[in-house]
C-alpha cells in the first residue's frame, strides 16, 4: 500500500539564512528617524545616527543581528530598523512595492551606492543583482544569490508530497 502524506514547508527567505550585510557595512542614518532605540546607536559627527557595532573597521557586526551569519539570522528590531536597512535589497530579490518611505534623506552611502537600481527594481518588481549584497556575501565565505533563490510572493508556501511505502 502507498501513502501519500503532504508536508507544508515554509520556504525560509534567503537573508534569514545570511545576515552578511548587517557584519559587513556600516549602518549610517538620518538622526531624525526616531524609529530606531536609541540605546542601539551612537552619533556621528555629521547630524547622522549609527547602529552600534557597524562602525567597527574589522568584523563590524550589528547589535540587532542575532544568530550566525550564513546559517540563521534575525534582526531583534525588525518592525522599527532604520531607512538605511529597509531600502537595502538583495541581489535578484523581487519586489511589487515601492518603499514607504520618502527618499528626502539620504541613505548611508556604503550600504546604497546603487540607489536607482534598487529603486527601479521597487517599482517594476524585477529583481537585479546588488553588488553591495555580493559582497558582504563573499565576505563571510557565501557565494552571491541568484534569482533561484527566491521564490514568487505566492509560492512562499509550498506543499510537498511524500510517497511514503
């Protein structure tokens, strides 16, 4: 006799399985975003916020970042980070939604040196390769994304069937 038994597997998106760009980059925001705790960043002197831990020249990680880089990752402040982490993008990360956030500040120039890419990529949903992304992830010894790595928004779920003898 065969069983077929369905087993329901979230697909884990790829930078909860990375986390590189939060132990490579400096994270650099406008100091008038008061989403971010305040007791997670320092001042820089230009009328900037810093998350801690970024602004270190080797092996910058930041304090929000839990778990291991490449393996499981998660940021602890998610729902409030800053403009800076929101707008970063993975390479080939596909996307229907514009930010909602005005772009009247400037973004930290080390993690968006490719802002009108990532903002083209927002409005038309097609996901490009960020070379930024690339490198943090080369970094820590991973090997870029590639669009296979992700999956359409309606297909995060996805069922599996075992035949089972």
């Amino acid at each position: 006799m065969v069983q077929v038994m369905k087993i329901e597997e979230k697909k884990r998106h790829p930078c909860q399985l990375c986390g590189a760009c939060c132990a490579s980059f400096r994270v650099e925001f406008p100091a008038t975003e008061t989403s971010v705790p305040a007791a997670l960043c320092n001042h820089s002197a230009r009328e900037k916020k810093i998350m801690k831990g970024t602004q270190e020249k080797h092996r910058p990680a930041c304090v929000a970042l839990a778990g291991r880089v490449g393996k499981q990752v998660t940021c602890e402040i998610y729902h409030l980070r800053s403009s800076t982490c929101r707008n970063f993008q993975a390479s080939y990360e596909p996307s229907s939604e514009p930010s909602s956030e005005p772009s009247s500040e400037p973004s930290s120039e080390l993690l968006n040196r490719n802002d009108s890419m990532i903002n083209e990529q927002r409005t038309t949903g097609k996901g490009h390769k960020n070379p930024r992304c690339d490198e943090a992830r080369a970094r820590h010894g991973m090997a870029p994304l590639r669009r296979e790595d992700w999956c359409p928004r309606n297909e995060e779920e996805r069922v599996e069937e075992l035949t089972l003898i």
